[in-house]
C-alpha cells in the first residue's frame, strides 16, 4: 500500500484490504525503499509471466491464486480486458472471511464481480464467494484432496489450461507439504503453469540472518530447506511432474524490466544502500515451471 501511495505501480483497488502506511521516520526510509523496489520487481515479474500466459491462451483458460490474501489481481485484469475464463483465490478461511467482508461493503471491489458475472444468482457466504468469472475458496494448502473437492465445487475446469500462482506461500510448508500440493497440480491438469515466488540462497550468511530475524518474530520459515539455490528450486518442480522448471533471482528479474521505468521509480525516494538491495534481491527468486499436452 505504502508503495502505491509513493507511485511505484498502479493499483487503485488496494486502499479497499489495507489502511494506508503511516508515514515512514528518517531512519527508517532505507529500509522501506529497499521494501518498495523489491516489491516492484516482484509484482512486475510475476505480473509478465501471469500476462504471457494469458495472452497464450487467449484468456480461455483458468488462474488459480494459492495463498492470495488481500491480493487485487482479479480486479487489475478486469480493467485490462484480461479476465480468464474463471479467477480462483484460495487462502485460509479467516483470510477468506476478512476479504468477503470487504468486497461486500466496499462497491469498487464488489461492482466489477457482478459486472463480469453471468447466470445464475452469485453465491456469496462467510468463508467462500462464488461467480460466474471469480471465486474464494477457504481452504487449507496442506490436504491437496480437500482443495481440489471445494475448487471443483466452484466450477473448476481441469480440462482448461490452467495457471497456479504462488507468492511467498510454498515456504511457509514442510518440503512433503509443498511437494504433496506441486504434484497434485502437475497431475490434475493436462496443460498448466506454475509460478513460485519466494526466497533463494538461504545458506549463505545473509540467508541466516533473514532466518533469524524471522524466527524473532515467531515465523518459521517451515519449507526453506528447499530454498537452498535456484537449482533446488528447480528441482523441486522436476521431481514432482513438471515437464521443464526455470528459476531466476530477483535481481536477474529487475534488469530485464523496462529501464526507463526503473529509472523513475528509482528517482522516487533516495536509497545510498545498493550493495544491500543487490544481496537481498539475490535471496528472493521467481521460478516457473510447465506441462503441456497440447504444445501451448
């Protein structure tokens, strides 16, 4: 939010799910620089990759956001003409709950949903919302089985092409977990994408020291063994059906954005801290994986 309000990137919906920043101290400008321009690059690359696939398939297929919190994609594509077919978000049900209420009490996020939504009456309760092109589910990532018994429910189409999107959540699961979730994907959907934000290089020094300052705050990461390189995190993907995996750190993914809009947003707030951007770019990556039976 605080990003958006600085100029960063666009995003008009979010001032709806998260009061705005109080504004930031001197010491304290740095770091949330640093936070702004990581953010950036993770919105901007996820972002490509997620329009890529839509514009692949020409928007007749499915996205499925695992973990999305107060996320605000759903009502960004709508604007750009880009909605697939059907949009699910799933999160735990207190999540889920939360973001209900909001959308039902807030016009701009519930007006675009009955402006895309055709047939039948939209079904809405407290722990899930359900539309003809947009739906919340209150699930648990861990029991792939449950998941997929309330996403069907929903009306997902497994036939579609299909795209899974997953920011800073796999992390937050026991390698089993993650991999239990990674395999059901590649064997439920003829033809899927799976993009992974999350971090990378974890052994190394700074990697700790992000541990640590974590664990202070009583987050564990439970999932991070497999945050060891990019090469693990390909892996990953490898071992649990995905036909090919690629994974870039983010500081790769920040020279191939369009430079003139990192000079502006450069430009917006000082930042004299490079060699930290630099290092905790490199602990955060953005990885993606396919299978295709129809050669999208």
């Amino acid at each position: 939010r605080f990003a958006v309000s600085v100029g960063y990137w666009k995003d008009p919906y979010i001032q709806y799910f998260v009061r705005q920043a109080k504004e930031r101290k001197a010491p304290e400008i740095n770091r949330g620089k640093l936070a702004c321009d990581c953010y950036y690059a993770r919105v901007h690359g996820v972002s490509y990759l997620i329009k890529a696939f839509l514009k692949k398939t020409e928007c007749n297929c499915q996205i499925v956001n695992l973990g999305a919190g107060m996320d605000t994609l759903f009502w960004r594509l709508k604007d750009e003409n880009l909605l697939p077919r059907k949009y699910f978000e799933v999160d735990f049900p207190m999540i889920v709950a939360r973001k209900i209420h909001n959308i039902k009490s807030k016009p701009p996020l519930s007006k675009p949903i009955m402006e895309s939504h055709s047939g039948d009456s939209l079904l809405i309760d407290s722990h899930s919302l359900d539309s003809s092109r947009y739906s919340i589910v209150g699930a648990d990532l861990r029991f792939s089985s449950d998941l997929e018994e309330k996403l069907k429910k929903h009306n997902l189409d497994i036939h579609l092409p299909t795209l899974l999107v997953a920011e800073c959540v796999l992390v937050y699961m026991t390698p089993q977990q993650s991999a239990n979730l990674l395999k059901w994907a590649a064997s439920t959907f003829p033809v899927v994408m799976f993009i992974n934000y999350e971090q990378v290089n974890m052994t190394d020094r700074f990697g700790q020291i992000m541990i640590e300052n974590l664990q202070r705050r009583q987050c564990n990461l439970a999932g991070v063994e497999v945050c060891r390189s990019l090469d693990s995190q390909r892996e990953r993907l490898l071992l649990n059906g995905w036909e090919t995996a690629r994974a870039i750190d983010m500081m790769k993914v920040y020279s191939f954005l369009p430079q003139a809009d990192v000079k502006r947003i450069e430009g917006l707030e000082f930042l004299d801290e490079k060699e930290l951007f630099e290092q905790l770019m490199q602990h955060y990556c953005i990885c993606w994986a396919s299978k295709d039976s129809s050669n999208l």
